[in-house]
C-alpha cells in the first residue's frame, strides 16, 4: 500500500494503517510540546508506541542527541522512509 504524501498534524493524525507502516530505520519528526525531535526508529512496540534514538542537536537539554525515547504515534508530525534515505 502507498500513501500520497500529505501534512500531519494534530487535526489530521496519522491512520491505524499508516503507523502500521512505520518500520525500524525510519526518520520521524515528533513533537513533544516544545519543540520537533527528528527521530530514528530503533524498534516498534504495541499500541502505536515506538521506541527512538533522537537524531537531533537540541538547544534545549530535554533530550541530547543518541538518547532512547519513547513516543506515541500521535506525536508523529513527519516521516522520512528509510528506503528513501541515501547515504554516502
């Protein structure tokens, strides 16, 4: 199944079918109430919850960059599929 790309937001969460999608590897975007988290998903739990090694320099010390979170899926704002990903 191929979803057409569109704006995630809180009035437009992502479907049951979409986070089914999310995979280890992937990069999302999470918000936390503070600020965008980009994130890689290290593993996929139950009930629409992930774990994430945070991928981003912050200038707020919630989070440091390589840490293991926990989210919802309802904090996804943005995904980036690791098929899509090129690396040099």
């Amino acid at each position: 199944m191929i979803f057409k790309p569109r704006l995630i937001t809180a009035d437009n969460p992502l479907t049951q079918d979409e986070t089914k999608l999310i995979k280890q590897g992937d990069l999302v975007e999470i918000y936390n109430g503070k600020t965008t988290i980009w994130t890689q998903i290290a593993d996929v739990k139950t009930r629409g919850y992930f774990d994430g090694i945070v991928s981003s320099r912050l200038s707020e010390k919630t989070y440091n960059f390589g840490d293991l979170i926990r989210f919802h899926s309802r904090h996804i704002y943005s995904i980036n599929r690791s098929e899509s990903l090129q690396y040099s």
